[in-house]
C-alpha cells in the first residue's frame, strides 16, 4: 500500500516502574507547577500501596503488542513507536529514534479518549516540543482524531461492562478536571454521549457520571460529584442497591483506576453496605485494537467512511485552532492521567 506515513507513535502518560521512580516521576508531572510537597508525597502514597509500580507502562506494551500483530496480519503494515509524556520512554528520545531509523513521517494515537486541555492540546504541544528538542530531521507527526463516539470503542466498552453486570444501576467515572478547563472543551458533552451510547448498547435505564482522581485544591471548582461523595449522597436517601463502577474515562487499569475505584470507592461501598463491582476499561479488547487499525486507515483513504455512533459527528482530522485551550495559570492541571 502506498500511503504518506512510515510509522505509527503511540503516545501516553508514562508511570514509574519501580519503587525509586515513584518521586522523580511525579516531580516530573509536577515540574513548574506550584503543588504542595504534602500532596505530592501523599499521591506517591498511592503508588507505594503498588509496590511503586504503576502498571500503565505495561498496559501499552500489551496494546503495542496486540496492535502490532494486527497490522502485520491485516495492514497497513507499520512500525509502532512508543513515547510517554511524563516517564521513560521519554517522546524526544522515541521521536529522536524514529528519525535514525529514518522515519519521515508518522502517526500518533494517544492515549485519551475524550477532549481537554490535559487529554488533547497538551499532548499535541508534547508532541512538537520533543519535536523541537530533537531537531533537524524529525518526523512529522500527524495525531489521529479524538474516537469517544467511534462504534468500536463503545461497543469494546460495553463488552466490559457486561462482564460486570448484574447491577441496579451503572456509574460511569471519568478524571475530574477544573470547570475552568471543562467550560472551554467539549470533555462533559462527550462524556455524556459515550456513556449514554454504552448504557444503551448494555440495555441499562439507570446509569450516571461522577468524577474522580481531583487534584486541585479545595478552594478550587473542579467537576463533580466525585464518585465517593456520589456514592454516600445515594445511601442518604435509603439508596443502597448494587452499582457497576465502569471507568469509561480511562483505557487501561493504571494506578487512579486501582485506587480511586478499586481501594477507596471499594471501601466506601463496603462501609455504606453498598454491593459493587468495577468493570474493566477497554485494554486490549480485540474491538478496540480494531478500532486503532480503522482510525489508521482513515487517514490512508481520505473517502473511507468514518464511523460514529450517536447524534454527534466523528470528530475531524486536525483539531480547530481554539480547540481545548490551556487553563489559566492559576488553575493547577491534573496530577496523574
């Protein structure tokens, strides 16, 4: 197949891999934001409960993994690259390979379904700075379009849910975020129309959203409910029926999903008398694999038909130039992915 790119550059958040990591990697996330050193110390608690390993760098080797062997199988035949944000592999040192295998130009799929400042722009200005860091010769890199409405990725989504069902009601969670940063994206519209597309394809009436991960400080707006405030509001009023907790919000089972969900909104439920299972997030479910090789091929064919699911349209190509803009200054980003 002829076709403009040479290689495709999976991009993430990164996370430590061991214990020694834990603080150089979060003062990397933090670097040249003004966080407490009590609240960085107190988030490293939550990867020490782990063993220090958060396990996000193995979840893309496994997607890498997956994705790879699809394309080999059924095209189009590409190179996969990988390149964090926050950890090792660093971007400037993945992108600065590609140029010395003589990568000319690439395309990125990150790793963040639905649109913000964090989730979006910030990883497109990644991308060009460690473009910038490596100078002459490195590739272009086009990113591949936001997928929250693409069929694929709800159906994929809707499969882990089933997995986890029976329940009374199903609770979507997603990262909390500054209302500063929300207001002028289209996260919570395309939030609200991904969980009403799986709540629908699971034949579930009685579904909600909270948030979760907040890392601002209290005198800050950040959205909410947070999923255990959600979940006591809901006992105070005599509702104690069984809830799947679906993290639609996320793509694997890293480090915020293992404790926000699985240690504290578990124990919250526990001591409410609340019966709950959480759901798995898409990883590496064959439908979402897919779904990466039709975003690919998308832009290989530009009269391919692009799918979404739902009233709104699939997203376009290149992002408008006010697309997701950088919160204010003042307004803390988020801390972990």
């Amino acid at each position: 197949m002829n076709h403009p790119y040479d290689a495709l550059l999976v991009v993430s958040f990164g996370g430590p891999e061991k214990r020694d990591d834990v603080v150089p990697f979060l003062e990397n996330v933090l670097r040249g934001r003004n966080v407490p050193r009590a609240r960085l110390l107190e988030v490293a608690g939550h990867y020490y409960h782990f063993d220090g390993r958060s396990p996000i760098n193995q979840q893309n080797r496994d997607l890498i993994a997956a994705l790879q062997a699809h394309l080999d199988r059924s095209g189009p035949h590409l190179p996969i690259y990988w390149g964090n944000r926050n950890w090792r592999p660093l971007l400037a040192d993945t992108i600065r390979q590609m140029r010395d295998d003589g990568v000319k130009r690439a395309l990125a799929f990150v790793t963040s379904v639905f649109s913000s400042y964090s989730g979006c722009r910030q990883y497109r200005e990644n991308i060009e700075a460690a473009r910038d860091e490596v100078g002459a010769g490195a590739p272009i890199i086009d990113k591949i379009r936001p997928f929250y409405n693409h069929p694929l990725f709800l159906e994929a989504m809707a499969d882990r849910v089933r997995e986890a069902l029976p329940a009374a009601e199903l609770v979507f969670t997603a990262h909390s975020v500054p209302t500063s940063m929300a207001i002028d994206a289209r996260y919570i519209p395309q939030l609200t129309e991904a969980c009403m597309q799986v709540a629908t394809l699971v034949g579930i009436n009685r579904w909600s959203l909270a948030w979760q991960s907040r890392s601002g400080p209290p005198t800050q707006l950040w959205l909410e409910p947070d999923i255990s405030a959600y979940l006591r509001n809901r006992a105070d009023t005599g509702d104690r029926s069984s809830v799947v907790i679906a993290p639609i919000g996320f793509l694997s089972d890293h480090i915020e999903v293992l404790w926000d969900l699985d240690v504290e909104a578990a124990a919250t439920c526990r001591e409410l008398g609340i019966p709950m299972r959480r759901c798995p997030t898409v990883g590496t479910h064959p439908k979402f694999v897919e779904m990466i090789r039709e975003l690919i091929l998308e832009r290989l064919e530009p009269q391919r038909e692009r799918r979404a699911l739902g009233s709104h349209p699939p997203c376009g190509d290149i992002c408008p130039p006010h697309c997701c803009p950088a919160p204010p200054p003042t307004t803390p980003r988020r801390v972990i992915p």
